[in-house]
C-alpha cells in the first residue's frame, strides 16, 4: 500500500485561492509574526496597526479575509468588526477571524455578536491559521 506523505504540503488547499488578507494588530512583533506566517500558505497580506486604518483602508480595497486583533488601544477589535460590517451593509462582507488570547466562552459571544466568523487564539500557532483560512475558502 502507498504511504500516505508524512507532511503535507503546508498551505497547499489554502494556496489555490488566492485570498486578499489584512492584518490588523497594534503589536509590532505579533503582526510580523502573522506576516511571516502567512508567506508560508502562500499568502501575502496587508498589515495595519490600528482599527482606524482598516476602515479607511476597506474603503477603497476589497478584502476577502480580515484577521482582527480582538485587544487594541483606541478601536478594539470588536467595535472595529462592528463599523466595518456597518460600513459595507448590502456589500459582500469580508470574513472576519478574531485573533485572541482570551478563548473564554464570553468572550467567544462577544465575537459571535460583534458580527466576526471565526476566531484563531494566541500565540498563533499556523496550523490553526491554515484550518481557519480553509474553512474561508470552503465557505466561498
């Protein structure tokens, strides 16, 4: 019988959709992290540092995947999560996946009613970011 490979390709049901990511994280070394991390699915992405430059930015962009940093100063995740859906009401909607540490059922609600998709928890490990990004894909 053939053996089944020991490592999949990393990335590769992932890759075959050429999906417009952006980053929002206010912390520097998480949001390289994230970057890097997505480079290895194949996947270049847009990085902000803060809610109020994703709303500008998705404006006059369209993006099919938005990962969210759920704690940041000034607009956190969720009211950032909140205008943008506001903001493209009767337009297609990004999916949107929470980026936190705190994975606690309030917290999972809190997500579920600020109108995000999905949620990855930190650190960021890449196998859940590919599983994540997958079930974008499926979804589409």
């Amino acid at each position: 019988a053939m053996k089944a490979p020991l490592c999949e390709s990393a990335g590769s049901e992932v890759t075959q959709l050429p999906l417009q990511v952006l980053v929002v994280e206010d912390n520097d070394v998480n949001r390289l992290l994230m970057e890097a991390q997505l480079a290895v699915l194949g996947i270049t992405a847009t990085l902000v540092a803060c809610g109020a430059d994703a709303l500008d930015l998705i404006q006059h962009s369209s993006f099919d995947v938005i990962l969210m940093d759920v704690e940041m100063p000034g607009l956190d995740g969720l009211e950032t999560t909140r205008l943008i859906r506001a903001q493209r009401e009767g337009q297609r909607q990004p999916f949107i996946i929470a980026v936190t540490a705190h994975v606690l059922a309030e917290m999972q609600q809190g997500i579920r009613d600020a109108g995000m998709d999905d949620f990855v928890s930190k650190p960021v490990i890449l196998q859940d970011l590919q599983d994540a990004l997958a079930r974008v894909a499926h979804r589409r």
